[in-house]
C-alpha cells in the first residue's frame, strides 16, 4: 500500500497507470484476532500456528460453502446445466441461517464479494512459496462407469483432481506471479517443508497438492465473476522484522505482474438499442463452460488468454448478439460492446400460459373448427 502511494506520488508511470485504470482492494489482515494471538506469542518455535484459527476456532480458508461438489453431484445426475447452474451457483440456504457454523470474518467477506464485482483475486499467506489454483476441493469418484484412462501425464496424475473450465487460464495467471517472483521458481531445492509439489514450475492445482472443500478459491469461481488464487509468499510463516525487507522484494514485482493480469482478455458494454445498461446479462465464451454476468452498469470483464474467442451475451427479453473478439499478448483488454434487441419471447410464453403451455394450434381458414378447437378460444376470449 505505502509502495503504490509514493510510486504514484513520485510519478512512477507504471503504478499511475495501474492506480488510474484498476480498482484495487486491499484488506490488510482477514484475520486480526487471530494475528493478534501469534503476534504475542512470537514468531519462534511455531507459536504462528496460533494465528490459524479466528478467536471462535474457524478456519476462515475453509469457512466457506462448498459448492463444488453439489455441482458434481449433479453433473453426475445430468442435471448440469438444464436444472443445475455450472457457473454464479447460489449459496444454499442452510448456510445462510443465523446459527449456521459460520464465522463473522466469512461473512463480511461473502457480503463484500456481493457488493463489488471483483474479477481477480488473490489471498496471501505463508509457510510456503507457491501459487495454487482452483479447484481446491477433490473430485469424489464417479458412480458412473469410466472411459479407459489415457496415459498418465501432469493434469491426469490424480483421479480425484478436477479441472475447472478456466483450468488454462488460471495457470497462466499462476504462472504470472511465479515467474516474476525472485525464488519461487527455483525448486531445485526442494519445497519448505516436503518435496516440491510444484513440477519445477512453483504452482500447483490446489486439489493435487492440499485437497479441502470450502475454500475462498472455490467459492469466488462458483459463486461470483472472481478468480481467485492463493498466494504463498514464503517459507516462514511468521517472518522476524529484519526478513520482511527481502520477503518485500522477492514479491513486490509479482505483485504488480499479478494485478496487471486484470486487463488481459475482453471487456465492454451490454445496452439495449436505445443505449440502456442491461445488468446481469450473461457473457459467453466459447470452449468454455464458465460465464460471468454484467454489473449494475451493463458492463463486463472476463480474463482470457490471447486467442480468438467467438462470445455472445444474452439476457431474459432480448434477443442473443454473438461476435467474434480477439485477445493479444500485449496487456490491454479487448472492447467488446454488445447491443441487444427486444425479443418477443416473453410475449410468447405468456400465451403459452394461458394456454397451459401446450402448442397453440394454427386455425386454417375455411376448415370447420371441432367443439374443443370451439370450447379453447372462448375460453381464451
């Protein structure tokens, strides 16, 4: 925070730009209570772990609701994505009650994600120096017979990893903040603690290498436009004051590589024809089974890697609009604008309504009409 400040101030033209065109949050400490209890225990023989749990014993990584695998269970079932949502699934309502298992951190943060359409993400944390990425929670096995297995290689390693539909995506962002960190690449010597989980590369799936349901991660995919990805700034937990100058310098370009990150893919404005914002239109990219939503002012952001990308948006009462938008190497998010047109649609289901939602039957002039044919228009009439 106090870097992005002075850069700004002393005409940096990199943060301006990043400061100008990003709205970035920063929330210092998503656990004070628990920070406050390591803080006094000290940073030595592990007295950090304290720090872990929220002061009502939550582990606030794995507060959140699991919405993975209720959306398994019903991919399973084939009820994805007619009867079941695969994208902004809502949050089930045993959650939502007063004395559900929930902490008060967990909450705010669900209430803040609700209020501000955030499009990428990162929680940072310690005690080691990776980037994992969603999905966090394990794929149970599947009920259904499987096809034969192909070779084994890096993603198909484990069974019970699965891959979200931004599997690619997220990698390059992982693969963003590793690559400009100062050590985190180097895993010739090994992970902190165990063998390195990372293939040489300083990220990993968070399903293959630390497996959990209700994560952060999983929740802003699932629920929100967000993706989200976890940050492990270094192998000390707890680090001692005279460490945090180098922890700093190790990540500071990984930090800014990482929030620039934001403006690579589309971008753009849903209207209708009269110039109208259409909130919660819906943005569709092809190839991949994830959509986000429009803001409250019709406006979208969807991070892509550079290809061409054939994307529609839709939204209830309009009629489709598709297009074909290119995503470049250089930072810069493609205009994509979408104009939509009224559609007769809801017209049409509500005469379907009236009659019972079976298909209206043409009336042929000159043929005589039958007592029911007779008996369904007065009633219409």
């Amino acid at each position: 925070m106090q870097f992005l400040c002075k850069e700004y101030q002393d005409g940096n033209p990199r943060v301006r730009s990043l400061v100008t065109e990003t709205r970035i949050h920063l929330v210092p400490s998503l656990n004070p209570d628990g920070y406050e209890l390591a803080r006094e225990a000290g940073s030595e023989l592990g007295n950090w772990a304290l720090g872990h749990w929220t002061e009502e014993g939550y582990d606030l990584f794995e507060n959140f609701p699991d919405l993975a695998s209720p959306l398994w269970a019903a991919e399973e079932r084939k009820l994805v994505p007619h009867r079941f949502p695969s994208h902004h699934i809502p949050i089930p309502q045993h959650y939502l009650e007063e004395d559900a298992t929930v902490a008060v951190e967990t909450r705010a943060v669900m209430a803040w994600m609700e209020k501000n359409p955030f499009v990428l993400g990162a929680n940072l944390q310690g005690g080691e120096k990776l980037v994992s990425y969603p999905f966090d929670t394990a794929r149970p096995p599947s009920e259904t017979p499987a096809a034969p297995r192909p070779p084994d290689d890096y993603e198909d390693e484990n069974p019970e990893v699965h891959e979200t539909p931004d599997h690619a995506i997220f990698r390059w962002l992982a693969i963003s903040y590793a690559s400009a960190h100062l050590t985190m690449t180097e895993t010739f010597r090994g992970g902190c603690h165990t063998q390195d989980m990372t293939d040489s590369m300083g990220i990993v799936q968070g399903a293959k290498w630390h497996p959990r349901a209700g994560s952060m991660n999983d929740f802003s995919y699932l629920h929100t436009n967000c993706l989200e990805l976890s940050v492990y700034l270094g192998c000390d937990k707890f680090p001692h004051e005279s460490e945090l100058q180098q922890e700093w310098e190790n990540n500071k370009e990984s930090l800014l590589t990482f929030m620039e990150q934001v403006h690579r893919g589309i971008k753009g404005l849903v209207t209708d024809q009269q110039g109208e914002p259409i909130a919660n239109a819906t943005i569709v990219v092809g190839g991949i089974k994830h959509n986000v939503k429009t803001a409250s002012g019709g406006d979208y952001w969807r991070i892509l890697n550079p290809g061409e990308y054939r994307v529609s948006a839709r939204a209830e009462g309009y009629n489709p609009s598709v297009k074909t938008c290119s995503v470049f190497y250089d930072i810069g998010a493609t205009q994509c604008n979408f104009v939509l047109s009224r559609s007769n649609w809801k017209r049409i289901r509500e005469i379907m309504a009236m009659n019972g939602n079976r298909p209206i039957r043409r009336i042929v002039p000159g043929r005589p009409m039958t007592p029911r044919e007779r008996l369904r228009l007065r009633q219409r009439l």
